[in-house]
C-alpha cells in the first residue's frame, strides 16, 4: 500500500511539473505578445508623428505658406511648451528601456511632442515671414534643424535596435533656438520699470489734455491773427478751417477726460487688495498700449494745429490737414480700444467714451470738409480756351495732356506702394505684427488694398460741349 501511494504521488508531482511547465510557457509566450504590442503600439505613434513633422517641415517651402504671419510671443510660447514636452520624452523613454511592458508613458509624450513640434515649425515659419532678412534667414535654419533632429528621433524609435540609442535631449538645442530668436524678435517694450507704469500713465494723460490745451489757445490766436491780416473769400475760409479745428480740440479734450475717468474705474475695480502700482505692473502690457495710444493723440493734435498754421499762412497743404484729421481719429479710435479692454461692458464711463469717440469722428469729418471746400474757394483754376487752336495743335495738347496723365498715374501708383511698405513697417515696430482682425478699432485703417493694387482708370479725352452762336 506505501508503495503504491508513493508511486501515486510521484504521478501527481510529475502531472504538476508538466502543467507548471505548459504554464510557464503560456505566461512567457504573453509576455512576448504583450512586449510585440506595445512596441506595435510605440512604432505606429512614431510613424504617425514622423508624417506630422514631415508635413511641418514642408510647409518651410511652401510658396503658399508665404502669405501666413504669426507673432514673436506665440512661438515663444510655442517653443516652451515643446522643450516642456522633450522633457516628458525623456522620462517616458527611460521608463520604456526599463519595462518593456508599459509604452504608455512613451507614447503620450510622443504624441505631445509631435504636435508641439510641428507647431512650433510652422510658427516659426510664419513669424520670419515678417521678421528682418538675417533674423529670417536664422529662424528657418533652426525650424529644420529642429525637424531634422525630431524625424532622427523619430526614426530611431521605431527600430528595435536603435530603440536604446535614442537621444531625444538632442531635439531640446534647436528648440531652444528658437525660443532665443522668437524673444529677440518681441518688439521692445517701454524702458521703464513696471513699478513706474502707473506714473507713467498718469504723466502721459496730463500730457496729453496740456497738448490739447495749448492747441486750443494757438488755434484762437491764429484766429485772431486771420481776421487782421486776411479779409473777404480768405477770412471767411480760415475761420471755417479753424472754427473746426477748435470743435474737433474740444472734443478731443472730452474724450481724454472721459478716458482718464474710465481708466481710474478700471483700476479700481480690477486691483483688488493690491495697490495701484502693483496693478499696473501686473497688467503692464495693456499699460504700455495705453500709454502708447495717448501718445499718439497728443500728437496728433500737434500736428494738426501745425498744419492749420501753415495753411492759414499759405505756406501748408490743405492735404496735411486732411491727414492729420485722419490720423487724430485712428489714434482716437486706438485709445479708446486700449480703454475697452478691461472695462465692465455695462460701464456709463464706457458708454460716454464711445459717445465721444464718434463725436471726435464727426469734427474730423468737419475738418476734411471745411478743408476740402476752402481748397476750392481759394485755388485759381484756369478756364480752358481752345478759341484759335487749329486741329494739329488740338492734338498735340491733347497728346501731352495724356502722357501727363500716364506719368501722374505711374507717379501715384510708386507712392500707394510706398505708403503701404510705411504702413507695414510702423504696425512691426509697434508689436502689432499678423493680421489684423476685420473690425478692429484699435488700429489705423490700413491703406485700401483697392487702391493699391488696382491701378486707376486711364484719363479719356476732354469732351468739349458745342459752342452756341452767341457764345462766338
């Protein structure tokens, strides 16, 4: 009986090897599946963020691409989220070289890093389209760089035997490139301390309603001055003009007070606990604009009150007053944006800004006007007589006139273009690079795209109206 219960057991032990065995067996061929899938998991990420990256790097050459602008800011941010998620890639491939099992962590930051890439590749594209020649020239050089680094990355992943020979902390140098040029692209703000700001502000607006002031006192003394040196069509012209210009100060001077009221609400309302310095320090960028945007209005009046001197002197252009009368509401139009941007939409000191801002619009309007039509009166215009012209002589004024026309036409054409690279130049150095919004009252109205690309209309021939007997 022990014998045949030791022979018993020794048939059970040896079943139970078998089976452990088979088991072992079973659980390493899972093993083996499971590390197959995962790296079937990791190369089909990789391949798929290697097409998103080659898909970036085209767009470096793509003429289409050309006309895409970004600015310097967002590829800064860009680019330091991407070094943020070379960072996780690290991390997630020290662990996959680890445990083979678990590719999770890889392949998140895999997938996180292609798509920050490739962002930050054609933002860099996109911001050197605007950007100076050589600075251009070194931003591209670096997004390929970059591309080139990533798809060798890439690449690596995606082999068994190279897998251990990855180095994605090679990726971070050419994204730190870019980081470094997109922050020396950032336009460059007001050199001052942000604790100085909020003095700043306030200077800035007092100095602005002290310009306004002093233009309203020179533009009645220069009223003064045409009604003794001027009389008939002359005087009753340059007090229009000036008639104007004094409302279109007026309201100006109201809109600066009501600016300077909101503006204090603002403060107010949004510092909380902090003082008021340490809310202008915090809001520093809406700060710079504001003060920016007084700037320009102070200017402006300037500018205007000169101009009107000239042309009450005859020695300006009409023309400059029209301008300047332009530009006073887009500068207008421009600090009140700045002040709307952190106001309460059911704020009255709002509702009175806007009131005067379209006020402001309306005396500029007055301004172009009374400049137009005084223009008119006061310019000689000689009368046509073409009593005693043969037919030959007809004909060759007629010759001259068009080829007179054709040089003016060339003439206006080189000067829009002009006008538009000015335009172009002025928004980069004021930080307002890429394209602009459509109903964006805090720019100047760009130049007419109409008119500076369409060429005008020829000049035809004078039609001369039939002379009547009486007439001869």
């Amino acid at each position: 009986a022990l014998s045949r219960e030791q022979q018993r057991s020794a048939q059970e032990t040896a079943q139970l090897r078998g089976q452990l065995a088979d088991k072992e067996s079973q659980e390493q061929e899972l093993q083996r599946r499971l590390l197959d899938e995962q790296f079937a998991v990791l190369r089909g990420t990789a391949a798929e963020a290697e097409r998103i990256l080659q898909d970036a790097v085209a767009q470096l050459d793509d003429p289409l691409h050309l006309r895409c602008t970004s600015s310097p800011d967002y590829l800064v941010s860009r680019a330091q989220a991407a070094l943020d998620a070379v960072s996780a890639l690290e991390k997630g491939h020290a662990q996959y070289l680890v445990s083979r099992s678990d590719a999770s962590a890889l392949v998140a930051a895999l997938t996180q890093f292609s798509y920050l890439a490739a962002d930050t590749i054609v933002n860099g594209s996109a911001t050197s389209h605007l950007a100076p020649t050589d600075p251009a020239d070194r931003l591209v050089d670096t997004c390929r760089e970059c591309g080139a680094r990533a798809l060798e990355l890439l690449g690596q992943l995606q082999e068994q035997q190279t897998l251990h020979q990855a180095q994605p902390s090679l990726v971070r140098r050419p994204l730190q490139g870019i980081l470094q040029l997109g922050q020396e692209l950032k336009p460059k703000s007001l050199d001052v301390r942000q604790e100085e700001l909020g003095a700043m502000v306030d200077k800035e607006m007092a100095a602005t309603a002290t310009a306004i002031e002093d233009a309203v006192r020179r533009i009645e003394d220069m009223m003064n001055q045409a009604r003794h040196a001027s009389s008939g069509v002359k005087l009753e012209v340059n007090e229009r003009i000036l008639n104007s210009c004094t409302d279109l100060m007026k309201a100006i001077r109201l809109l600066v007070t009501t600016s300077t009221s909101l503006q204090k609400e603002i403060v107010e309302s949004g510092r909380g606990a902090a003082t008021q310095q340490e809310f202008y320090a915090k809001n520093s960028r809406w700060t710079e604009g504001l003060i920016s945007a007084s700037k320009a209005v102070g200017w402006g009046a300037t500018q205007l009150v000169e101009s009107a001197d000239r042309v009450v002197l005859h020695t300006g252009k009409y023309e400059e007053l029209i301008v300047c009368s332009h530009e006073i509401a887009a500068s207008t139009a421009q600090l009140v944006a700045a002040s709307k941007v952190k106001a309460d939409k059911h704020s009255p000191h709002l509702s009175r800004l806007q009131e005067c801002s379209r006020a402001v619009n309306e005396m500029a309007a007055n301004v172009v006007a009374s400049s137009k039509s005084g223009q008119e009166q006061i310019e000689e215009r000689d009368t046509m007589d073409f009593s005693g012209l043969s037919l030959i002589k007809l004909k060759k004024q007629e010759m001259e006139t068009q080829v007179r026309v054709l040089e003016l036409e060339k003439t206006l054409e080189a000067e829009r273009m002009r006008l538009g690279e000015l335009r172009k130049q002025h928004y980069v150095l004021a930080g307002a690079v890429g394209t602009p919004s459509d109903g964006d009252p805090g720019r100047p109205s760009a130049a007419p795209r109409s008119g500076a690309s369409k060429k005008p209309p020829l000049a035809q021939k004078p039609s001369v109206a039939p002379r009547q007997d009486h007439q001869l």
